[in-house]
C-alpha cells in the first residue's frame, strides 16, 4: 500500500507540474546549442509580473520595538545546571537537538548549551502547532497592496483519490494551527500539493493572479555571496531556521479573502503571509533584520528564515598556544563562552518578538555549518 501510495502521488503532482509548467521544461531540441539543456519553472514568457508603483499609505507597514528585550534577558552563569526535563523539552526532545554530535564541546561547553536551549524552550517548535507569531506590539499586520481589479474564480485542480485523506490532514492541522481559517471571499485560487523531503505533502498556493494586481515591494534579501563570505574564518557557528517562515507573518484581515481558495473543507483563506505571494520575501527579510539590527552584520545576519550566529576569529590562546578558558569554570573555553553570549541574546530577541525555531533543524555551536546552502569553516590563518 505505501508504494501504491507514493505512485499515485507522484502521478499527481507530475500532471499538476506539466500542467502548469512547473517542472522541468526542454529546450527546442533543434537548438543544437542548448539541446541537453533544461529550464526549472516557468518560462520567462510566462512568469507572472507584480505592477510597479507607490505603496499607498495605508498599506505602509508600522515597525516598533514595544521594549528593550534586554530587560527580561536571564544572565547566563558558567556553571550552568543539569537541564530539569519539562513537558515542552523532554528528554527525548532534547536528544533530538543533537548538540556536540561532533564532538566539538568539552563536556561542561555541552552542558551550557543543553541549558541555552532549557532556557528557550518556549521559542523552539518540534510540531507545527508549537509555531511563533511575529507579535503585532512589533510588527502592524501586513496589508497586500493591489491596483483596482476584478475578483477571479478558478476551477480548483482535482485531488487524486489516493491522496484525499493525506490532504485533508494536512489542511486540518494549518486550520489547527492558525493557518487557514473558513471564508467568505469572492476570490478563489488554484493550489496542489508536492510531496516534502520528509515524504510528507506541502500545499502549494498558486498565487500567480494575486500577483498580477500586487504593487511591488522592491525590497530583496542580500546577494548570497554577500551573505555568506563574511561567515568565513570563525572558530565556531551556531545556524537557525526560522519555523514556518512566512508563516510567522500576521496578514491584515482585509488582505485575507485575496488568497481564498476551495478545499474539501469549504472555502478557505491563508492569516500568514503566503509562500509564493511576490512580496513575502521582502517583507519577511525587513521584519527579521528589524528584530536583530543591533546583532547585524557583527555577530549574524539573517537571510529570509536563515539564521546563521558565527563565534569569534580567535581561540584567544594562551602563552603554551591553548584556548583561554574562563577564571569562573576552566571547562569552558573562552571562544565558546562568548560564541554562547550571543547565541542566548538572540534567542531571546527572536523569541521577544514572537518568532520561532525549526528545533530539528538547529546546527548548534559547531566548526562547520551549512549556511543557506553554503559550507562554512574554520579556516587556517597559519
């Protein structure tokens, strides 16, 4: 029955992507230049564009620092205490975390980071009801800016047979966690789903009419070259994944019934801002560099949902060439004891702020991390 199901749900999602042109297109094979070449997506002729003009006023988006989220920061001592298991962090959670899978830390280097993360555990998500909200004390709800059109309808796409159940859980638990809710809309959206990483099905929105009508932010996140080439040469680093992204993100009811769309649970609308809505990156990457200016670009930097916290340059050895360790616990190496500073202060403002962290996700004070793709390590100054 599981390959069954995995064949039908592959059949699925391939005529969904032909059909819409999201999958792997060939170029004109009589093109003898580019005969074995291949285009991801769409088209160039057929993406949809945003419209270019001025955000109207009430479009524009309040950002405010309520507090100073140093205030309710806990100090971290350095003989920190044996983790006390909760029921939000049990013992099997904490094991899930994986910190020094490789080996990096001394055993009391461990123990601080099981106690940063024993700190924050209300700021970590294991499930996808645990998910944050960007707190509206920060951030005003996100208003989709539009030029005068009419409401479309689309006919919805089929959902295969073979898949129905799996769907519908999936909408019941966005419905659970906020996501979705029932609407009375005049619009109506197509969506499919894709089979994730995991196995499991993602929900995709097909956007491509709201986008049409959309006025473009033109903001964008960093050139990744840009992003990461600074990360290079630190001791140790430390990467988050912000949980559910976009999701994170309050869209103003009036902006709700645009990203409508027919489900087997009725008519439904998205309260987060939506993955594929032309403006998501931009706004998501102003909120998530407004949270951590003060951390930016020094100690991290932030790349949409991509957290990436890099240590100090130098062990700071001693006269015999050892790390300096700290005078309050010799177990604990200087390096790390700072690298662990800022990884708690951001924590904290992520967390002040409303936002969560992917927990299965976290690469935790380590000499080698994978950041947006790209790996990053010590490197050898000698």
């Amino acid at each position: 029955m599981t390959y069954l199901y995995e064949l039908i749900t592959l059949l699925s999602i391939l005529s969904q992507e032909i059909q819409y042109g999201l999958f792997w297109t060939p170029v004109d094979p009589s093109d003898q230049d580019n005969a074995k070449s291949f285009t991801m997506y769409k088209q160039v002729n057929k993406k949809v564009k945003p419209v270019p003009g001025v955000f109207p006023q009430e479009a524009q988006v309040t950002w405010n620092v309520p507090y100073d989220p140093l205030e309710t920061l806990v100090p971290l001592s350095p003989h920190p205490p044996e983790v006390v298991f909760t029921p939000k962090l049990t013992k099997e959670q904490m094991e899930a975390l994986k910190i020094n899978s490789k080996g990096f830390l001394l055993p009391e280097e461990e123990k601080l980071f099981w106690h940063i993360m024993w700190l924050h555990q209300d700021a970590l998500a294991f499930e996808d009801t645990d998910r944050g909200t960007l707190k509206e004390s920060y951030f005003s709800p996100y208003i989709i800016p539009t030029v005068p059109h009419i409401p479309w309808e689309y006919k919805n796409i089929s959902i295969p047979p073979g898949i129905q159940e799996k769907v519908i859980e999936v909408l019941k638990l966005k419905i659970d966690a906020g996501i979705y809710e029932a609407s009375q809309s005049a619009y109506r959206s197509q969506w499919f789903c894709v089979v994730k990483k995991n196995g499991k099905l993602r929900i995709v929105h097909d956007l491509q009419p709201l986008n049409k009508v959309t006025i473009h932010d033109a903001g964008l996140p960093l050139i990744l070259d840009d992003f990461v080439e600074p990360f290079a040469g630190a001791q140790c680093y430390t990467v988050f994944d912000l949980f559910w992204g976009f999701d994170a993100r309050k869209l103003h009811p009036s902006s709700r019934d645009l990203t409508a769309f027919l489900t087997p649970l009725g008519l439904l609308h998205i309260n987060s801002l939506p993955t594929g809505f032309t403006n998501s990156p931009a706004e998501f990457q102003k909120c998530m560099t407004f949270v951590l200016k003060d951390e930016i670009p020094e100690k991290a930097n932030i790349f949409i949902d991509d957290l990436p916290i890099k240590g100090p340059t130098s062990t700071f050895p001693d006269e015999h060439g050892h790390p300096t360790v700290l005078k309050e616990n010799p177990g604990i190496q200087k390096f790390i004891w700072l690298h662990a500073l800022d990884v708690h202060h951001i924590m904290h403002c992520i967390k002040e702020a409303g936002a969560t962290f992917s927990a299965l996700k976290i690469q935790l004070c380590l000499p080698e991390v994978l950041i947006v793709g790209v790996i990053s390590r010590i490197l050898d100054l000698s």
